[in-house]
C-alpha cells in the first residue's frame, strides 16, 4: 500500500486491483476462522457415503479432468461400466 501511495498514487487500476487482493485475503481468512483454521471444509464420513453410494444418491467412480481444457472438461467414469456400454 505504501509502495502504491508513495510512487504510484495516480494508478488507479494498481490501487484498484491492490483493494481487491485485500478484501479476497480478508475473505480467505474469515472461511478459514469458520472452518476452525481448516482451508477445506470436513469430507462426508465414509459410512455416510457408503451408504449414500448404495442408495443411489451418490456415484463412485474416477475423475478424469482433461489436462488442456481443465476448468471446462472433467467427466467421471462410473465403476462396473465400460465405455461401450450405455445406460
């Protein structure tokens, strides 16, 4: 912040963007405190979802996520099917 008032203090976009990263840390730091310090919030216990496995309200299988487009494509390829089958 000094940096920027010191020897920038016309830039408006670097003290825009300087606000931003602020309030997303802040942001950061409060999902932290109401996880108890934990980044992640808690996985489901597993007989939670073994059991939801079985009922059908979840699926089991593996994550593929394509290594070029990772935040546009991901599909899960379902345990006990193969790939010719359809269902």
């Amino acid at each position: 912040q000094n940096y920027l008032d010191n020897f920038w203090p016309d830039l408006k976009a670097a003290h825009e963007l300087f606000e931003s990263i602020l309030q997303a840390r802040r942001e950061r730091e409060i999902e932290s405190q109401e996880n108890n310090g934990k980044e992640y919030p808690e996985h489901l216990p597993l007989e939670v979802l073994e059991a939801g496995i079985k009922s059908g309200r979840y699926i089991q299988g593996a994550l593929s996520v394509n290594k070029h487009r990772a935040q546009l494509e991901a599909f899960v390829r379902l345990q006990g099917f193969s790939s010719k089958e359809t269902g």
